[in-house]
C-alpha cells in the first residue's frame, strides 16, 4: 500500500474522507452527489462540538484576505459557514453589511443560531446554491470545497471571492490556491492576493465588472 502524502498521515479517517471528497469533487463535480449524505451526516455529527474546535486563529488567512477589499461589501455570503463563526467575525467588520451563512448541514445551522450574532443562516448546497445570479458582492469559503461555476454565478461583477484554508495544505477540506486561482480565472476572476497567516493561506480574487 503507498505511503500517505505528509499532510494526511496526522490526520483522522474522517478527516482523510474529507480530504478525498474534495479532491475528487474538485476534479468532477458531479461526484457530489454521491458523498453529499456521508459528508452532511459527518459534519451534523460533529455540530454541538465544532464552535471548540475553531479558533480565532483559524480565521486570520481568511481576515488577511478581506483586508485587502477596496469598499465594504453590502451583501455578503459566507459558505460552508458551520457554527457561523466566521460570519460572526464578518458582520462585526461591517456592520452595514448583510451577511448570509449558508451550509448544507442542520445541526450545524441550529448551533450557529444558537449563539446569535447579526447573520441570517440559510440552508444551502454549495453545489446549487438558491440565490439569483450576481446576489452578493462578497463570498467567502473558510475550509469549504468551492464549486466554482456557482461561486461565479452569484458573485456581482465587480466583486470578489475569498477562500482560505486554516492550516495550509494540513486542512482536511484543501483545494491548493494555483488550482483556486486557475479554476477562477477560467470563469472571470483576476487574482487580486494571495495570503499566508498563522500557518494558514487564502486567496482573494475579483470578478470582472461590467464593460
């Protein structure tokens, strides 16, 4: 049997799970359909848990990217938002903005909720998400596979997306950032930055404007 790559061997199978269901879904989309459930059901399991095992830290590569925003976006999406700490973090930076957060898993929604803050949590699936084209002028991914032909879909032209991994390449959920800003570039995104913070990384890209 080959030897694991050197960031999954310190990982659990849970997280090696998460790990080959984004590889996998990056390379095809349409593989989701299959690993959506387990997934879902992974991270449902894991909800009254999750707020302890995010740190503060853990959002710095995300924070570094949206420092680099020209204006404060208006309408913000927050992907894969779990606990919704991230979100949190985010409406707090502007408190002008709306700010969604937007996953797949209830339990994890009924704990974001839970702990309050001024976001509005929906369920969503990133891979078909139920907002019109062009709904937000920021969306974020902190640790979430992007489906990238929605991520294009409902950003505005003129705005911007910003995807970030925790732990660099050690992130169960990683996608790395020449692929983010290869995929994104195919649909209309210019790379704006690219970020290393607490052992972290993220990118920020932007959307063409309209002509």
């Amino acid at each position: 049997m080959p030897a694991l790559p050197a960031p999954e061997r310190d990982m659990t199978a849970g997280q090696r799970f998460a790990r080959l269901v984004t590889t996998v879904v990056v390379r095809v989309p349409g593989a989701w359909r299959l690993f959506r459930g387990p997934l879902t059901r992974a991270f449902d399991r894991l909800a009254p848990s999750w707020e302890g095992r995010v740190s503060d830290e853990g959002l710095r590569p995300l924070l570094a990217a949206v420092s680099e925003l020209p204006a404060p976006p208006e309408r913000v999406l927050d992907l894969g938002t779990g606990t919704g700490r991230a979100a949190r973090a985010l409406a707090e930076r502007w408190p002008e903005a709306d700010v969604t957060g937007a996953d797949a898993s209830a339990r994890m929604l009924e704990e974001a909720r839970r702990l309050g803050g001024r976001v509005r949590y929906e369920a969503a699936d990133a891979a078909s998400l139920p907002y019109p084209d062009a709904s937000f002028e920021l969306v974020t991914l902190n640790n979430m596979i992007p489906f990238f032909d929605e991520l294009a879909r409902v950003t505005a032209p003129g705005g911007h997306v910003a995807i970030a991994f925790a732990m660099g390449d050690r992130t169960p959920i990683y996608v790395p950032l020449d692929r983010v800003r290869t995929e994104l570039e195919r649909r209309g995104f210019s790379h704006v930055a690219s970020f290393g913070e607490g052992g972290g990384s993220a990118l920020l890209a932007r959307r063409a404007g309209l002509s």
